[in-house]
C-alpha cells in the first residue's frame, strides 16, 4: 500500500544540494562511464558528504533536509538517467541511539519524492532496535524489509546500504569498548527494480510532521550517488564523538549512583518507621547478625563522591513526597544557580583553576538530573574560555547534549552557531534550519500557553480564585459601562467576546454581534477577526468568515494574514475553493514580516523544501524566520529579565555570566551587554572582543558592535574591515558610522566602489573625494543632535577651506584681493607715520 507523506512533512528538513564542478569530462560506453581524467580526480564529484558535523536528534518531528540536483556533466547525469530503474547507489550513515524509537518506527533517513510520497529509500528504527528499509518498486508499489538486529544504545554504530537493482545488502558495524568492533550483515532481494530519483522531492534526516525522528546523534553520512563496494567514511571528529559517549555514559552512571541511594534512604526509612513487631523480632534485630550489601562499589565511591556529597547534603528535598525525578531537576536547577555565584567570583580567587575544576563536576552532575541550562552554561565556558583556557571540541559536546534533550536555550545555540560558522560548528544553513525549526515551533506553543495563563487570570480576577474576591456582576457591569458608551473600541471588542461565549454573563450574540460590528467600523483589527472567528466558528459561514479575516489581512493584521493563508492551504477559500499552497505561503510570509510566530514557521517550511511552485528554495531565508521567531520566546525573555535584574542589584560578575550564556545564542542585546560588562570588569578573557564580534553578524546588527570592531580593525591597521564595519554602522542610521567613514576617506584611504555604490555616493566619488566626504557629514547632521556637533564642526571647517580655496585660486579675485590688502597696508602705514611724526613735532615744542 503506498504510504503517502502529509504535506507538512514536506516542510521540514535538509540542504546542501551537491553540484560537481563542469570539468569532470568523461564518455558514456554502455553500461559504465569511461573518465578521460584520472578516477581519483573525477570521484569525488558524486561522492557527497551529506553531513560531515554531528546532529542532535531529540526525538520529536524536526530534521534536516537536503536536496540533490542533476549532474553539470552530461555523462555523469546520462549514467545517472539511465540508473533509475536500476539503481547502483550506497549509503552510509553513522548514529548513536540513546533510546529505541518510542513508536512503531521512527525516522532515519527519508527520501519524499515530488509526488509527497515515500521514495527509495526510507530507512528507520523500530521500538525493539530494528531496522527496517523500505523502497520503492518501478512500478510503484512500496515495499519494505526488517533486519532483526537489535541496536545497541549509547554505542557508535555504521549502516552501510547498498542498492543494486533488485537487491538491498545492509551491513551494520558497532564499535565496542576497546575499539573493537563488530560487523554483521542482512541481505534481501525485492524480485523486481528499485526505483530510485535522487532528484526528485527531498531527503529528511531525523524527523518530520508525519514521522518522529530517533532520540540520538547522528555522525557523518556519506553518498554514493552512482554506488559502491568500498566505503570509506570514518567516524569523525573523533574526539568529539567519543567524548559524547564518555559523558552520556557517565550520565548513567549518576543516574544508577543516585536510584541506587534513594532505594538506600527508602530501606532505611522503612526499618526506622514506627511499627509493632514481634518481642523475639525486636530481640533478632538488635543481637542477632546483621548482613549488608553494598549498594556500590568503593571505585564508584571514589568517582562519584561529589554526587554523593550532594545528595547527602540535600536529602530532605528528594526524599519529599512526589516524583523524584522533578525533585532532582530542582536539585539541578540549585545546583546551576549557586555554581551562577561561583563563577563570577572566581576572577578574583586564588586558585582559580581547581575551583572551576569543581564547577565543572558540579554542571555535569546538574545536567545528568535533568537541568539542561548547565549543559549550555559549560558550552559557553570551554567556546569563550571564561574561566577556563579555551576547547571547542569540548564545547561542541556540551553544546550537542543540550540540544539533543531539547533544551531551547540549547537548540538556538546550535542554530545559530551552524547559521552563522562560528567556533568550529560548519557553516550549514540545513543543520541551523533543523535546530531553528524545532525551537520556533516551540516558541509558537509557549506563546499559546502564556496567553492561556493571561486568560486564565482574568478568570481568576473575574470568578474569585486565588485570594481574588469574586465579584462577577461588578467584573462584567466595568466591562458593560465602557463598552456600551461605543467609545472605546477594545472594550467593545473584550466585552462582545464576553457575551459571545457567555463567560461571566449571560450569552447574548445579538448584542456580542452588534458590538463587535461597531468596532470594526470604527478600526479595530481584532473585531475584524473576532468577526472570522464568529462565524466561522458559531455561524459556520465559511464565505463570511473569509471576507472578515481578508478585511483584517487588508488592514494589516497579522492574525488576518495568517488567517486567509489556512483557509487558502486547506481548499477552504469560497471564491477559489481549490488547495492553493503558493497563496498560502505569501500570506504566511507576510504575518511573519509582522511577527506572527505560526506565520514563520509555516513559511519556513516552504522554504525549506521548495516543493511548491512558484516557491524556489532558500533556506538561508527560512533559517532567518525562525531565528527572528525564536527570539521572542517567553523562556528566552524570562533570562534576560533575570540578568538585568542582577545586574540591577550590583552583581556585574554574576550578570555577565548570565548575559553570555545568553549571548550565545545569538542574542543581539545579550551580546551588547555581556560586551560591555567584559570591558567594564577588565575580564581576563577579553570577552568585549568576541561579543562585539558577534553583533555584527545578526540580521540587525548592534551599533556599538560595529564601531567598537571598526575600532578594533582600525587600530590592527586593518582598514578594509574597519572600513566595512564603520559603513554597515553608517547604512543603519549611525552618526558615528557617517563621522568616522568620512574621516577614513578624509585621511586619504581608498574605499572600495562597492561600499561607494551601497551608500549611494558613486556620483559623488566621480566627482571629488572632498565631495564624498561632504556627503557623508551632511548625512550625519541629519542623525545628530544639538546645533555644535562633530560632523557639522568638520563640515563648517571643510566650507571655509573650500571657500579660501576657490577665493585663492580666482585670477580675478586674488589681484584685487591683494591690491586691496596693498592699500589698506600702504594707509595703515601712513596714519601710523603720520601720527610718529605728530607726536615727534610736539615733543621738540
């Protein structure tokens, strides 16, 4: 039965497209292609590396997406034609599995076809560790095989698949301790060809809409586009990938150590509980011997005496009645806020290097009870070097386990670090799209959730809950009182949907209708949606309804825009009732411009595929949605509350430890103030440098970032950058930017015409420098405030330069001017010789 993918799913996923260089000549005999160039040179262009970084997958409906195009050389894309219905392909992937799926199957790798269905090949994990394959046939039925293997967790495993017409091999090598390792190998014959298209559609590694993907990592994949018997694909960056195993089995342990003393404390409870027992009982119990296990061994004791230590110190608050496992996520969360402290004191501390030693045990420890923040706190440690000499390899681990239990904080981070190729994370705009396309969906939930929590306040204030005094028929008299003086229209609006759904008064639509009418008629937006949501919600008029939303998208309401893009996508439009994806899309696109979390999501997908016509694929575009959707989630904001209050409160250390964990994810304020607390404090990192950095890579950059590196670049006599930094500052509207541009062109350095043509002066340049100059202070007037500023000082003194100048260089003006000056000289001269003598005269009288 042929196994159709929902059209969501087709939002999701992976990017590199791959394209060989057009030098790769070759000639086409047969059944093979004979290379005029060496093998060697011409291999590695249908070799692809799909992923060469690991990929936290945590699990849920959110992966990455990679297209393929056509080969540039005809042989090769002839080879490839003619291999579709009988395929020769490999595939190679690398995973490490931290549970079995917790469905049926999950989410390997996914090939969608154009058609939005299953293509060859779909490869996944059932939930007893399996792998099951399946294909599509030429004839288009699917079919499907199950290899029994039963996947280790937390061990590196290779699958190699290879496709020759009718016939799958699987071959599946796990790593054992000790780097051994182990092969085994399935083999299975579909009778019939495999239809295979690379081309069409798109690959989703992990999850999408219509399948979860598995909770793990995956390693580096390789393709063979025209296939294979040698494959070669290591396990790499290898230090990374065996210190995530280290670390995800010590997580274990802790978790073992701990259940292991919990059952410990409960025995013990037990014994001492006040309880009637048996005189010769009592007597056995306190003569008789006594046998005790060990709950752990001493070398356990020994690792593990930190955890110990805690748990120890704090047994009154996980033996509490309720579930232990949110008692250790608040034992974590402890532990992350006093390690805060720690932190910004040890700049001033003797010994600072053990007693980060210790914070680190103490992080690793909060992250194995569930508190996720620490695991991006030691990521920000080891990437800044804050405290710590800097290791991006350790970094990148601490990073990677954040996200793949799916911290928010935590998957921005990662997004916005493949987004933008920054400490050693690969610049790869699919990896930051399948990171981003997680966190917004979330933020767009969160969002639900806090307005539900809004609603649900105004019940508490309306019915009386929570030490609220309940006065219902005062709640709705104000609301009553304002709206029917047909004044306000917000409380026209509020009051309406009151008696609409008839919370706190009786249901009154006749007057809900009317109010909500005169609203709109007098520009409310929301009336105009509340109007949609009216009837298409109570009256179930699909064709009023639609009017009432296009009117509140024509007025600039992003609810409206989104709106109309449903009923568009879903075939639901009266007046074209046809499905009509690419309308769909503009009017997502457009709430997103406006903030609509939904919207950008929505249009992220599109974008992430280009599967619907007229749509074509950037995802650099859909990565910048998300990105901008992210950050205002409610998560995020609660932090950057948190760190402007202690920096409120006096505490600058402790502040810039939160703003930097911040910072990380790309944050633009964030970045400005742990910047300018790095610099304030005299941070032995320097960190003022990094976050400076950073800011100016946003969408939106920071202006004292860009001007601060202007500077920096400057003073290295770096001018091609400083000169680039001061014009970004300049094309955002900064007066500083103009200021220091100019007197960079003043000073005599060449500015390349492109940055000429970006500020619009390429006319002024052909002129003079002088004239550029000119125009650069007249542009930074514009921005200052005040009538005596820098810009117009230098511009008034470049006028009377300017003005001397021309004055000097008249052939008319300048003999009159120095005739004049004679004369006026020659008669100073005679009244001053005249009066000498005068006084002379008197003098001899």
């Amino acid at each position: 039965m042929r196994v159709v993918l929902s059209f969501i799913c087709a939002a999701l996923v992976l990017s590199t497209v791959w394209c060989e260089s057009p030098d790769a000549n070759g000639t086409y005999h047969g059944d093979f292609v004979r290379f005029e160039q060496p093998p060697d040179r011409v291999m590695d262009k249908y070799i692809v590396d799909i992923l060469t970084f690991p990929f936290a997958s945590t699990g849920e409906r959110f992966g990455i997406i990679h297209t393929f195009s056509s080969f540039k050389n005809k042989d090769l894309e002839r080879r490839r034609t003619l291999d579709l219905k009988q395929p020769s392909v490999t595939l190679s992937v690398w995973l490490y599995l931290l549970s079995w799926c917790g469905q049926s199957v999950c989410g390997i790798i996914k090939h969608v076809n154009e058609h939005r269905s299953y293509g060859s090949p779909l490869i996944m994990l059932s939930d007893t560790g399996n792998i099951v394959v399946q294909v599509q046939m030429v004839n288009g039925e699917e079919r499907a095989f199950t290899a029994h293997a039963a996947l280790p967790l937390h061990t590196w495993i290779r699958l190699d698949i290879f496709f020759q017409v009718s016939e799958a091999r699987l071959k599946i090598t796990k790593i054992l301790p000790g780097e051994k390792t182990v092969e085994t190998t399935h083999f299975y014959d579909f009778h019939q060809s495999v239809q295979f298209n690379e081309t069409s559609g798109y690959f989703v590694i992990g999850g999408c809409s219509y399948m979860p993907g598995f909770s793990g990592y995956v390693g580096p994949i390789r393709y063979y586009r025209l296939g294979t018997e040698n494959v070669t694909n290591p396990l790499s960056p290898v230090r990374t990938l065996k210190e995530l195993d280290r670390l995800h089995k010590h997580c274990e342990e802790i978790r073992q150590v701990t259940e292991q003393y919990l059952q410990a404390l409960r025995q013990n409870r037990d014994i001492s509980r006040d309880v009637c027992e048996c005189y010769y009982g009592g007597l056995k119990r306190k003569f008789g011997h006594r046998e005790c296990t060990q709950s752990w061994s001493w070398d356990q004791q020994r690792r593990f005496n930190l955890t110990l230590k805690l748990l120890e110190e704090n047994q009154e608050l996980i033996t509490g009645l309720g579930n232990i496992s949110r008692h250790l996520l608040h034992l974590g969360r402890m532990i992350f806020q006093d390690v805060v402290k720690t932190i910004s004191k040890a700049e001033e501390t003797d010994g600072s290097l053990d007693l980060m030693s210790t914070v680190i045990k103490q992080l690793e420890v909060s992250f194995c009870w569930g508190h996720q923040h620490s695991s991006l706190l030691l990521a920000t440690l080891y990437l800044a070097g804050l405290g710590i000499p800097v290791d991006l390899e350790q970094g990148h681990v601490y990073s990677l386990i954040g996200g793949v239990f799916d911290d928010r904080l935590s998957l921005m981070h990662l997004g916005y670090k493949h987004m933008q190729g920054l400490d050693g994370f690969p610049k790869n705009q699919n990896t930051a799209y399948g990171y981003y396309a997680n966190i917004g969906k979330q933020t767009s939930i969160d969002r639900s959730k806090v307005q539900d929590s809004w609603k649900n306040l105004a019940r508490m204030h309306l019915w009386g809950s929570n030490g609220v005094e309940k006065d219902i028929r005062a709640a709705v008299m104000w609301y009553a009182r304002s709206a029917l003086q047909m004044v306000d229209p917000i409380a026209m609006y509020d009051y309406a949907i009151l008696l609409l759904k008839g919370t706190g008064v009786k249901k009154n639509r006749t007057l809900g209708l009317e109010l909500l009418e005169k609203a709109a008629d007098m520009g409310s937006v929301e009336a105009l949606n509340g109007l949609g949501w009216y009837y298409s919600t109570i009256v179930k008029d699909g064709r009023k309804a639609f009017r009432y939303f296009e009117l509140a998208a024509q007025n600039g309401s992003r609810d409206g825009l989104f709106n109309v893009g449903v009923y568009h996508l879903n075939g639901e439009n009266p007046y074209q009732p046809e499905r009509n994806e690419t309308a769909a899309f503009h009017y997502f696109l457009e709430a997103a411009h406006l903030g609509h979390v939904e919207g950008a999501v929505h249009s992220a997908l599109f974008l992430s595929t280009g599967a619907v016509q007229g749509v074509p694929r950037d995802q650099g575009k859909a990565v910048l949605l998300l990105k901008q959707a992210s950050e205002i989630n409610g998560h995020l904001g609660f932090m950057v509350k948190d760190a402007l209050q202690t920096y409120q409160r006096g505490s600058w250390d402790e502040a810039l430890v939160k703003y930097a964990t911040l910072a990380e994810t790309g944050l633009g304020v964030a970045q400005h103030n742990a910047a300018h607390l790095c610099e304030v404090l005299g941070h032995s990192s320097a960190c003022q440098w990094r976050y400076h950095n950073y800011s100016t890579y946003n969408h939106i950059p920071q202006e004292a970032g860009l001007l601060h590196m202007g500077d920096y670049y400057s003073d290295l006599g770096d001018m091609v950058n400083a000169i680039e930094m001061y014009t970004t500052a300049a094309v955002y509207g900064s007066a500083q930017g103009l200021f220091n541009l100019a007197m960079l062109i003043k000073e005599g350095h060449n500015v390349p015409d492109i940055i000429l043509d970006q500020m619009g002066l390429s006319a002024a340049h052909d002129v003079s420098r002088n004239a550029v100059v000119a125009n650069l202070l007249s542009r930074c007037r514009e921005f200052e405030e005040g009538d005596v500023t820098p810009c117009s000082l230098v511009l008034w003194g470049m006028e009377l330069t300017q003005a001397w100048r021309d004055f000097t260089h008249s052939s008319v003006q300048l003999p009159l001017a120095c005739g004049i000056a004679f004369a006026f000289t020659v008669f100073v001269f005679a009244v001053m010789l005249r009066t000498l003598l005068g006084k002379t005269s008197t003098t001899t009288t």
